[in-house]
C-alpha cells in the first residue's frame, strides 16, 4: 500500500512532503505517521521538557554538604549545622574564642573569609592592610588550620604560635616592618615554634637555604648548603651539586678541584 503512496499531506505544518518524510507506522491505513518526521521531533522535544520540568518540581535536589562539625577555621570552631541557603549553601553554628557563637556559610569558611565573629579590634587600614598583617594572617592559618594546602608542614609537624603573637599588636611590636618588600616572616629553626627568638625577616634566597630538604656540608669549619659553597667558591649550582650528589666527591675535593677548561 504504502508503495502506491508518492507524498503526503502533514496536518501541522500544511506541507506535501515525499513519503521518506514520514515515519513507518503499521496500525495506519497507509502505514505512515500523520505528522512528519521533523513535526514529530519537535512534539516529542517539548514533552520530554515538560516531564523534566513536571519532575523537578515533584522531586526536588537534595541538599549534598560535607559535614563540617568539629573542624577550626582560625578562631572559629564549627558547632552544628543550621540551615541551607536558597542557592544550597549550607550554614553552620560556629563559636568564636570569645566565646560568642555565629552563623557562617560553609564556603566563607573554607574561603578564609570568616575567621572570628568580628571581635578582634579593628586596626588602621595602612597597618591591617599591609604585609606584616598578611604575614601575621598567614602565619595563623598555616599553624592553625587543617585546611590550609601547607598545615601539613606546620601545624601538622606539631608547629604552634606563642601566646603572645595571637595578638596583632604584640606581634607587629616584636617584628616591625621587613626591611624591604623582598623580606618575608622566616622561622631561624625550623623545627621550633613561632616566637620572637625564633623569628626573623628573610630573603627568599636565605629561606631556601634554611629548609629541611637541605643538605648540608662542613668544610674548615663552616657549615653551610650547596647553593651557598657555590656561591662563595664560584661554582656553578649543578656542578658542584654533580660533584657531590653524585660522583660522591668529599667537600674538599668538590671545592678545591679546578674546572676543565
């Protein structure tokens, strides 16, 4: 029947379109859907929104957060969950060493943003602002806080804060300013705790050579790390590195051995 059949008339959009524009369907006289195929295709799209929409709104999402009781942020420790947002952020119950108790969204928590329930006295903008605050900020959340992508290497190995530098003030009265902008808060052992005897402003080039990965040499007496012979003897850092690392050189033949020309 349906080979008799050259083209059809679609009820929705009014076309003549060839017979390959229609659907097979058998329970038809002529074997062929009523609609064509793209008309089809768009009645078929707006139904599957419809149940979509139909299912959301009789199902809603459940509410996915992590749970954060017990865990610190600074001078916060979260207590209890309390609520959700509309946006499906979660609240919790967060009580301050003051002892006052304040709600904060998760994500100000992990962000950093929430770190006490604003009783710390707030400082002129020139000092808060500054880096020896940030420094001091910085300092806390590496000791303090388990989230913080570097605890492990500082409050993780047992390192803490002294008494003392939990308060701004004292610590910036012990420290003052960096010498310059290149001078960042440097512990002289690095096995010992944040206090003024074991603190000082230093290089990037004076920390690295104050790390535990590195290795140190004793030659005449002196004591000092590969990168800093280097410099004293005029060597460059990988060949003297070479020399010792790997061909086993003792220090002195390391540093007293001429260069090939």
């Amino acid at each position: 029947m349906t080979n008799q059949i050259i083209a059809k008339s679609c009820p929705r959009c009014k076309k003549i379109l060839p017979v390959s524009e229609f659907r097979t369907r058998l329970a038809k006289k002529d074997g062929l859907t009523s609609h064509c195929k793209p008309c089809m295709n768009n009645v078929n799209s707006k139904r599957a929104k419809q149940k979509r929409i139909v299912f959301r709104q009789n199902h809603p999402p459940r509410q996915k957060f992590k749970d954060m009781t017990g865990q610190r942020f600074d001078m916060l420790t979260v207590i209890k969950y309390s609520h959700s947002t509309k946006e499906g952020d979660a609240c919790w119950f967060c009580k301050c060493d003051c002892g006052k108790i304040i709600v904060y969204q998760a994500k100000s928590l992990r962000k950093g943003l929430a770190t006490s329930c604003h009783c710390k006295k707030r400082r002129p903008h020139t000092i808060r602002q500054g880096r020896v605050y940030n420094s001091w900020r910085n300092m806390l959340r590496r000791v303090r806080n388990p989230n913080n992508t570097e605890y492990q290497n500082y409050g993780g190995r047992g390192i803490t804060v002294c008494q003392r530098w939990l308060n701004f003030d004292n610590f910036f009265a012990d420290m003052g300013k960096p010498p310059t902008e290149k001078h960042t808060l440097e512990r002289i052992d690095v096995n010992k705790n944040y206090e003024p005897t074991n603190c000082c402003w230093a290089t990037i080039k004076e920390q690295c050579n104050n790390t535990r990965r590195n290795h140190f040499y004793t030659y005449q007496g002196q004591t000092k790390t590969i990168a800093q012979w280097a410099e004293i003897y005029h060597f460059e850092y990988a060949c003297l590195r070479s020399r010792l690392r790997d061909l086993n050189w003792n220090i002195e033949k390391a540093l007293t051995t001429p260069l090939r020309r």
